[in-house]
C-alpha cells in the first residue's frame, strides 16, 4: 500500500467515525426533545445514548490514537531501511539489499539493489587484481637475492623476503604484521636497521653511510644500507619504508686484496727506489769521476723521478694504512710553530727553485700547545705548502700561520696566489685519486685525501676557500 492510500484511508476512516459520532449525538438529542422530559420513558432513554455516545466516542479516541502511532512509523519505515541501507554499503558490505513495498520506493529498492550489485562486482574484481599483484610482487621481492624489508608509517613490517629472514634469524609468521619496534628490542641486527632508517631521512646527520658488517651464510659479509621512502607526501598514498641490503662483501673483498697488493708494492718499491737515490749520490761525487754537464743533467733527471716515486710510493703506504684501518696515531705534545718550521724546511728545495717566496704569520701571544701525532700532522703540512708551491707560478710568494680561536681550536693554514680551484671541485679535491680536470703539474690525487683521513683521524677538519685567478686557501683545524 503506497503513502497517498494509507493517508486517504486514515483521513477517510477519522472523518466517518466523526460522521458517525456527531449523528449519534443528533439522534439522542432529537430522541431526547422528542420524549417528554418528565416521561419515566425519558431516564433509561437518555442513560442509553450517553452509553452508545461513550462506547463510540471511546472507539473513535483509540482508533486516533492508534492511528497516530502507526501512521509517521509506516512512513519512516522506507526512509530508515534506506538509512540503513546506505550505512551497511558505505561500511563496504556490498551483498546489502532492499526490499520495499510501497511503491513510491520500489524505484528506489530496485536502483539501490543494482548499485550494491554493482559495487559487490567491482569490489570482488579489484580485490582479486590486487591479491594477482601482491602474489607478483612476493615472487620477485622473494626472487630477489638482495635483503629486502617493507615497512608502513608505523613501522609495521609488510613484506620481508627470505633473504631478509636469514640474515635477521627470524620466521616469517614472527615478523609479518607485526611492529619492527617491539621485534627490534630482541633483535639487536634489525635495531640497526631502523636506527638507519630514522638516520638515513634526518637532514642533520652527516655521519657516513657505513656498510654493516653482518654474519651471514657462515661468514662474515659487508653489506650497504638503501632506505628509500614510499607514498607522496600531501597525497592520501600513505607513506611507508622499503630497507635494500646490498651485500657488497665480494667488493670488499676486493678492495682488501687491492690494498694489500699496493701496500706490499710500495713496501717493496722503497728498496730499489732507495738504492738508485744512493748510486746516483755515489756517481755525484767528484771521487768516482767528474760528469758533462750533459751527463749531470741527466743525473738531475734521474733524481727529480727518483725523489717522485719515493713521494708516491710513500703517499701509498699511507693510503693503505688508512683503507686498512691500520693507521696507528702517536700523538705527543707539540707546539703549531714546530709543525710550521718542518714544513717550509721539507720544501725550501721547491720553493728556491721556483722563486717562491714563503711568509709566516705566527702571533706574539701564547698559541698553546697540540696534542697530535707530529710526523702526521707535519705531513699534511708538507703536503700543503708543496700544492701551495707547485701550484702557484713562479716568482710567487705563499702564506703559512696559525691562529687559535675563541673556542679553544688552532688553526693552521697555508694561503697561496696561485691559479684557485673551481668551486665545483671543493669536495671532489679531497677524493683518492682526484685531480681537477686539466691540471698539468704532475701529481697523483692522493695527498689532500690522506690528509684529509689524517685530521680527521684526530678529531679536526681540513677545508678549502677558493677562487679562480685568486689562489687558495687551506684550513686545517684541531682542538688545542
Ligand atoms: P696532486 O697534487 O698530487 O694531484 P692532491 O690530492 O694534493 O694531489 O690535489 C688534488 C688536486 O687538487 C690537484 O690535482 C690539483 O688539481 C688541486 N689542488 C690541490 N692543491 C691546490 C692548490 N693549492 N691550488 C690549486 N689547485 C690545487
């Protein structure tokens, strides 16, 4: 029955019981002016009416009554299924459906119907597209031979491939779904991994990425952490975390073997090189003979190349020494001043042959002292003033000082007017085997980076400031 009947019907069936109401009450008024008022007939006659008038007044006062429960309830009825309805839908139950009678809302029921239909159609096929492509993804993630770890915003582990499980020593059904956090506090290798994690997205760490040395497959391996982040911030993917370990033990390896290899080389370099700097001083000396000047020129020649390799060969041994982990400091007391004396002695040679003129620019009042490894730090300083000097053009004139600062740090520096280092190379400069592109002074990119590992092996920086066409500027700063 639709709404407008059920309204005819009731408004109808209110009005007759009135209708039928207001003729009683006029029939026992004429019944009552027709008798005679006094008449014994008139009594039982008027009790009579009163009782028909009170049985059907009390029908007509329930039948409203009754009527003003059911009527708004037989109309909200469809309004609430269809509530309900949308309720059930939005809270993903697709298989909801209405069945309502009324007419006005059948339209209503069979659109609803074809709607939760066609969403529970949708929804069953885009979750079997994304269960195919989770499969896919495991496959390769689990194919993949690298440590593989996802994790969401929260740091619940989502994926994790068997590789990943054997390094960590868990089981699957122990990690999946479960919080990285709460596993970390008994699982000391997946406590470093997160800590790389919060590590690897702080802009204020500047701490090197250091390759984690792991027990896997029986042995010791290498292996460097990639954390890379997942979901776009201000979009609603959410973000998560995917942790790749790249086992980079063969390269290590490797790189051992080369560091061995150039420091047995160097060691055994030495000797000769040695030997060949003796015979030629012996073949200097008037005693053995006089030479041509042709044949001193050629003597020079074979120093100068001598003097190199020996520099090279040395500049190695110290490479290796760092790589190897081996670089030994013995530091003792030192004052900056002797430091700065060792390095302009060590390249007086250098610097009169090429007219260079050294100053030094040392304060009068108490500098205070270093406690350094001196053969080290003297030379890094070395190897600053021979740049200053290769590097500048003859006739030139090259700065080295000292300053101590505020905070309690000496610093030593070596300035020159040479031809200045491009600033796309200040960090490259400082790299094994760098030379800016071009430079043709000879040279074997290796001394500003092992100075470089010498300070900051005692807790100090070495810095440049430079400019083109203006020279260059060499910082080494350690704590007095
Ligand atoms: P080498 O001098 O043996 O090449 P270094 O490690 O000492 O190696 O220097 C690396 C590079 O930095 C050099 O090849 C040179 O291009 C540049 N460089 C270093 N010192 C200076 C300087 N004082 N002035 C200009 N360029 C410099």
């Amino acid at each position: 029955m639709n709404i407008k009947t059920k309204l005819t019907l009731n408004i109808g069936m209110l009005v007759a019981m009135i209708v039928l109401l207001v003729s009683l009450s006029v029939v026992n008024l004429q019944i009552l002016t027709a008798t005679e008022p006094t008449s014994p007939a008139a009594g039982p006659g008027l009790q009579r009416a009163l009782i028909w008038v009170s049985i059907i007044g009390g029908i007509c006062i329930v039948c409203g009554l009754w009527m003003l429960k059911q009527l708004p309830a037989s109309i909200n009825k469809p309004v609430k299924e269809i509530t309900d309805g949308i309720k059930e839908i939005a809270n993903h139950n697709y298989e909801q459906r209405l069945n309502l009678e009324s007419k006005e809302f059948e339209e209503v029921s069979k659109n609803f119907n074809r709607m939760a239909k066609r969403l529970a159609d949708y929804h069953s096929s885009t979750l079997a597209e994304i269960k195919a492509a989770k499969n896919y993804m495991e496959t390769i993630i689990n194919s993949v031979k690298e440590p593989i770890i996802g994790l969401d915003n929260a740091m619940t582990i989502l994926f994790i491939n068997d590789e990943a499980l054997s390094i960590l020593n868990l089981q699957r059904e122990e990690v999946l779904w479960k919080s990285a956090q709460e596993i970390a506090l008994r699982n000391d290798l997946l406590r470093r991994l997160l800590r790389g994690v919060q590590d690897s997205f702080d802009e204020k760490n500047t701490a090197k990425n250091e390759p984690l040395k792991i027990y896997a497959d029986n042995k010791e391996s290498y292996f460097q952490m990639k954390c890379m982040k997942t979901g776009r911030e201000g979009t609603s993917q959410k973000e998560g975390y995917v942790i790749l370990l790249k086992n980079i033990t063969e390269f290590k390896e490797l790189d051992s073997a080369k560091t061995t290899f150039i420091s047995t080389i160097s060691h055994e370099l030495k000797t000769p090189i040695s030997a060949i700097l003796m015979s030629l001083q012996l073949l200097e000396d008037s005693r053995v003979g006089s030479l041509n000047d042709e044949q001193q020129e050629l003597a020079q020649s074979i120093q100068d190349n001598s003097d190199r390799l020996l520099s090279i060969t040395s500049e190695l041994l110290n490479m290796t020494q760092v790589e190897s982990g081996k670089l030994q400091l013995k530091p003792r007391v030192t004052k900056p001043i002797e430091l700065i004396e060792y390095a302009i002695k060590a390249n007086r040679v250098q610097a009169e042959k090429f007219n260079i003129q050294v100053e030094v620019q040392y304060p009068e009042e108490k500098m205070g002292k270093l406690f350094v490894d001196s053969e080290k730090i003297a030379w890094v300083l070395t190897n600053l003033v021979s740049n200053a000097i290769r590097y500048s053009a003859e006739n030139g004139r090259i700065i080295i000082g000292a300053r101590k600062t505020k905070d309690n740090w000496i610093e030593m520096f070596v300035r020159d007017f040479g031809k200045g280092i491009d600033p796309r190379y200040h960090q490259s400069i400082f790299e094994h085997y760098f030379r800016v592109p071009g430079t043709k002074v000879q040279g074997s990119g290796l001394g500003l980076s092992i100075s470089k590992d010498f300070v900051e092996a005692h807790g100090g920086t070495l810095t440049v400031e430079s400019e083109i066409g203006k020279g260059s500027c060499f910082t080494l700063r350690l704590k007095a």
